[in-house]
C-alpha cells in the first residue's frame, strides 16, 4: 500500500467513525454509594485503587474515610496509587502520601494478594479506570483479587466504571498458551466489556481456581450504555494522556513489542509512531526524552519520523493493523523489526500475526483468521452485559 493510500485510508476510519458522548449523567459504581456503603458498615476494608478512583472530586480513600469507613490497607496496581510510576516500572510498598494508609504492591515482587495481606480484611474493594484493552494490566490485577478473596474467603466488591473503549469488540483472541500478565484469558485485544462485567464473565465461565466460592458484588454505573464514547475525566496512567491516546492504544501498543517507539517520552504518547530510519516516508516527527512517566523511552534523543494518529482529540475509533504493516514494510532490517523477546506475541495473544506481517498478508487477509474465534467470544460476552450494547 502506498503512503498516499495508507493516509487515505486512516483519514476515512476518522471520518466514518462518530463521536458519540452521552448526552446524560453517568454515575459511577463508587458515585453510588447507598449502594455499598452498607455492605462496608463495620467490616473492616481494602481498596485497590490508584488516582482514576475518584468519586465527589476526591480519592476513594478518603472519601471513605471521611464516612467512617474502616479502610485498613491499600493495595496499588501498575503506576502506583497516584498513577505516576512508568509502564512496566515496579510499585514499592509504603505508605500513602495523603491518607497515611500502608500501601501494598500488587507490581512488584508479586502481582498477587497473599493470605497474610488478607488477614485483616473482611471486605476489598476494586476501583480501578479500565480502558477495555487485553494488555492494559489492570484487568490481570482484577483476576488475582478475585483468586484471592475467593481462596480466603473474603467479599471483592467491584465499583463499575464506563469503557472507554466498550463500544466494539475487535482483534485477534488470546492463545491461553502464551498467558501472561499482559493476557491472562481468551479475549480479543477490545473485549467490549466494563471490569464489572468482566469479572462476572471470569466468575460465570470458571476462568480462575474456585471461581464458585467467590462472595463478588458489582456496582453498576447508572446512564451508560456501550454505544457512548466516553471520555474519561482522570487519566488511566501516565501515558495515556489523552481521549485521543486512549483511542489509539488498542493499536499502537502493539508496537512495544517492536523497534518502533509510540511517543513515549514526548507530550502525546500513544497518538503518533515513528522511528529514526524513517525519515523521508513520513509526516510528522517528534523526539522523545526522559521524563516523569517515560523514564530512558525508546530512541531517547533521536528525532523519530513517521505519523500521528490524529490531530485533536478524537482518534481512530477502531482497532487498526494499517501503522503496524506500514512501519514493517518502511523498516530498513526486517529481522530487527520484532523485539528479540516473545513480548510481540504476548500483546498479540498469538504466534501467527509476526509470520502474517513478515508474509506481506493484507488486513483483510489477517483480519479473517481471528473471526471465527471473535463470534465465539462475542457470544460469550453477551452473557454478562449490564449495560445496553452497541449493537
């Protein structure tokens, strides 16, 4: 495909797709609280949360806090409780900033709850803002919080949050032999589902040791449906900016498992690729430096040339492979392409899509060997709604 048809054929998918944000009020699952706050009346409580938490303008935590809520402990996820630390950078204990509150890693030297951590927990509560992709890892958090409370008896109260990324389901489904903590289970990249209704669907489908013993309670958001595109108040991590970035992360992350950098370490990460031997084949350039969330990013200090995504703030509202095979095809040394790790195929969630981009295969082409396993998801899913779908 030539640039001119690539740039087309990306500013078709803008034009065709709408952008829709309810015209109602959406309250969370945390905004509603007559909802839970009796199941947490003299229980005592942890919450794994970090900064998109928010209920009242205020963290959960203390929001809590001030009703006189018994909140023991915290548990962090990826980024940490305030959302600052990088992707993939590990998440010390200690103690919150704010609150006081010790604060236990769920990325660090474990991704998982032990017994000893539970055992002044009668209730855990989830609040964490998902943006509806496999490997965005806090859906991988949400399973082992349900592993646990249900190895130890304990209630997970689950406080629903919109998708941003709900209105579609879309991408190749996860092989469960190249499980990891960036695709835990059989679902395509864009799964279409709120964590609340994920976590029924883990539940529902036996999907995790002793699914059945779970005590799980979902709070439901009120006035969303999967039709919205809903834009998210608080930034999900540090890299995800952005309506825009979050849009586009679907498809660009891919590209980290490549030689191919996605902005980090510049003001719009995730909205634009590049990489410095392109230069001459795109339009748009940036440079990325170290900075708070992107520590040592990807070609530090090397002006990278390739796209961006979308100029305002509504990117692509589909899962594309088009940057992905046009990067390739502009890459001087095809078997640098590819990191020398398996990291492409976990994000993937199969072997086949590196041989399918190496052999020249079309979207189209790519796009018909996941469908079959995508209508069987999709029949899955319907399963578990909550909320009107988009179809």
């Amino acid at each position: 495909m030539s640039h001119r048809k690539l740039t087309i054929s990306i500013l078709l998918l803008f034009l065709l797709s709408p952008v829709v944000s309810p015209a109602r009020a959406v309250l969370t699952g945390a905004d509603r609280m007559d909802r839970y706050l009796p199941l947490l009346a003299g229980k005592k409580v942890a919450l794994l949360i970090n900064q998109t938490s928010v209920t009242g303008g205020r963290l959960l935590a203390d929001t809590l806090l001030a009703r006189g809520v018994q909140v023991t402990k915290l548990f962090a996820p990826e980024h940490g409780i305030r959302g600052k630390a990088d992707a993939g950078a590990a998440v010390a204990d200690g103690r919150d900033s704010v609150t006081g509150l010790p604060v236990i890693s769920l990325y660090g030297s474990s991704k998982k709850l032990g017994k000893a951590q539970l055992a002044d927990v009668d209730v855990l509560v989830y609040d964490l803002q998902d943006v509806g992709v496999r490997f965005y890892t806090y859906i991988s958090t949400l399973q082992y919080a349900m592993e646990a409370c249900a190895a130890y008896g304990k209630m997970l109260i689950v406080l629903d949050r919109p998708n941003p990324n709900g209105f579609y389901v879309d991408g190749p489904v996860l092989d469960t032999a190249l499980r990891s903590f960036v695709g835990m289970q059989p679902v395509p990249v864009v799964y279409g589902m709120t964590a609340g209704e994920y976590a029924m669907m883990l539940q529902g489908e036996r999907w995790f040791a002793g699914a059945a013993a779970l005590r799980l309670t979902v709070i439901p958001c009120e006035g969303y449906s999967h039709a919205d595109r809903y834009h998210l108040p608080v930034p999900p991590s540090p890299n995800l900016k952005t309506a825009a970035a979050v849009f586009c992360y679907p498809s660009l992350c891919l590209f980290e498992g490549t030689d191919i950098s996605v902005g980090r370490g510049t003001g719009t990460p995730f909205e634009q690729w590049g990489h410095p031997a392109f230069k001459g084949k795109g339009t748009h350039s940036f440079t990325p430096v170290s900075m708070a969330g992107a520590a040592k990013p990807l070609h530090e200090g090397e002006t990278c040339y390739g796209e961006r995504m979308r100029e305002d703030a509504h990117a692509a509202h589909c899962f594309t492979l088009m940057p992905l095979l046009q990067a390739y095809g502009w890459y001087p040394d095809k078997e640098k392409f590819f990191n020398g790790n398996n990291f492409f195929d976990k994000l993937a969630g199969n072997t086949s899509l590196r041989r399918q981009v190496a052999a020249g295969m079309t979207e189209t082409a790519i796009r018909a060997t996941w469908q079959q396993d995508l209508d069987r998801f999709r029949k899955i899913r319907r399963q578990y709604l909550l909320y009107p779908d988009f179809e």
